[in-house]
C-alpha cells in the first residue's frame, strides 16, 4: 500500500530498548521460550554485545515472530498468532505488526490524526469508499480500524454494505444480526460485536440483505444511530458499498465527517475516480484524500 512514501520494514533493533530482560520474561510467561533456553540468551547476549532478540533469533532459539510479539506486548499493541485466530491473516496489522504494510496503515493513521481528527473536535466518523468492487476498500476499512484501536482508540467497524458486505468474514463472526436489524427496529441498540484478541476494537456487522438497502441509509434512523455511537467510542470506520455501481456510498459519506477514497493500482481507473470524487464532493461529502494500493 502506498501513502506517500516506498516505506522499507523496520529492523528489530530500532524496535528493542533497553528493557531486554523483559522481553525474555515476556515470552516465558507466554509459553514462546522454556526458562532454560531464556537463561541460556542471556548468557550470550553478554558475551556478543547484543539485543536479547537478536541473539535468541542467531542462537535459533526465536523467531521473528516471537520477537515482535513481545515488543508489541511490550508497548501494549494486540498482536495475533497466525493460525490462533479466526480472523483472516490479510489483516497485517493484526498478525505482522512491524511490517511494511502495517507501517504504511500507521502512516495513514498519522496523518488522518494530526491532519482531520485532532484538528477537528467534532470528527469521529470515517467512510472508506471506491469506485468498484475489487479495489480494496474492506481491506483499508479493516486495516484501518486495528490501526487505531492499537493506539488505545476505542474504535468501531461498521459494515455499511449490506448487498456485498464482506467484515464479518475478515473478523471470523456471525452476520445473521446487524446494522440492518437496527435499522429495521429488530433488535436491541448494542449489537457490535468485540473482536477477539484485538483490544478497543469492535465490529457492527452489515446484518441480513434487507429489500431497500438506499431507503435503510437514507433515513434519518441511520444518522442518529451514528451519532449515538459516538457517544460509546472515539472513532468509527465506516465501510461502504462500490460508490459507482450503489448511490449508498454518497449516503454513507454524507453522514461521515470525513471520507478517503481507495483506488488499486492497475485496477481503478483514472476518470472514475475523477467522477468518484466529484460525485462525492457533489452531495455535501468531505473527501480527504486517497489510498493507493499497489497488489
């Protein structure tokens, strides 16, 4: 993905401070290395002058993965195990927090801080929106909101497209109850669903197809629904139906304070996203900016 910048992985030594010794204790308590084998790393750490990862990691005694799960224990971040969880691996946020591609989510996360949400008192809800099926938009909306739940932002993910919608399967839950139902008045105010092993992150998910998903939208029901959730967390991520094929996208967009648009390169074409965005700034949406994503 790209933002601004080509962005190279982090090395595991700009990551590591001097709290060696804890990282050690970090993976025995969590089962990662045997006591025996944390002792003998210390021994040798001492000896070559480096970090206890790096010689665990040259002594084969750990891996890069355990390496950057202590570091994210560390400094609070969720990280999860692949092959653990039910949420898909496609999350590098989640599962590969020291990678490139979730370095590029934190740069994104960046500037939308410093640049929309700290600027302004009122901004809270966020809609991810693209042109076509196909470009990325669940993948940045998901990405996104661990981004930001990682930061201590007690954040939601809701799923706006009810025809195509594609978050529950991302998070491994259930989409027989959802924003559809409370919108329908068929259920009960708080069904945004926790994700597992993701600290601060919630999932609303999109809920069964209902027979006029625009009218759903349209409704004043949906705004003030918004607005009440704003009142139980500090961010939403809202993601939305294709903005060219579903005129739900510019509804959705409207009831956001803000939106950025997906485009993937060799994929999104350069009009429509020239007529995706005056569409969008046509019916009163604020568009921030784009993401390019380059797979």
């Amino acid at each position: 993905m790209k933002v601004r910048n080509n962005l190279e992985t982090p090395q595991i030594t700009h990551l590591e401070d001097d709290t060696d010794q804890s990282i050690g204790h970090i993976l025995v308590r969590s089962g990662r290395l045997s006591p025996e084998a944390a002792e003998e790393i210390h021994r040798r750490q001492k000896d070559n002058g480096l970090l206890f990862g790096e010689t665990g990691i040259a002594m084969g005694l750990l891996s890069r993965e355990d390496v950057e799960f202590a570091i994210a224990t560390q400094f609070d971040y969720s990280v999860l195990k692949r092959g653990s969880s039910k949420i898909s691996e496609d999350l590098a946020t989640a599962y590969d927090p020291f990678g490139s591609a979730a370095e590029a989510f934190r740069e994104l996360r960046t500037e939308l801080l410093l640049g929309w949400y700290e600027a302004d008192e009122n901004a809270k809800i966020l809609s991810v929106i693209s042109a076509r099926r196909g470009e990325g938009r669940s993948y940045v909306a998901a990405n996104l909101a661990v981004s930001f739940s990682q930061l201590g932002l007690k954040t939601l993910l809701v799923d706006t497209d009810f025809r195509n919608a594609r978050l529950h399967a991302y998070f491994g839950v259930p989409n027989r109850r959802g924003l559809s139902s409370l919108l329908q008045n068929k259920s009960t105010f708080n069904f945004f669903l926790p994700v597992n092993g993701i600290r601060n992150l919630f999932i609303l998910p999109s809920g069964p197809l209902p027979p006029n998903p625009q009218e759903l939208l349209s409704q004043g029901a949906f705004a003030d629904l918004l607005a009440e959730f704003t009142n139980y967390f500090d961010i939403l991520i809202l993601d939305t139906p294709a903005a060219l094929i579903y005129s739900d996208a510019a509804t959705v967009a409207k009831r956001s304070h803000a939106s950025i648009v997906v485009a993937r390169q060799d994929h999104t074409k350069a009009g429509e996203l020239t007529h995706l965005s005056d569409n969008m700034h046509r019916h009163g949406g604020k568009v921030l900016g784009s993401v390019l994503l380059d797979f």
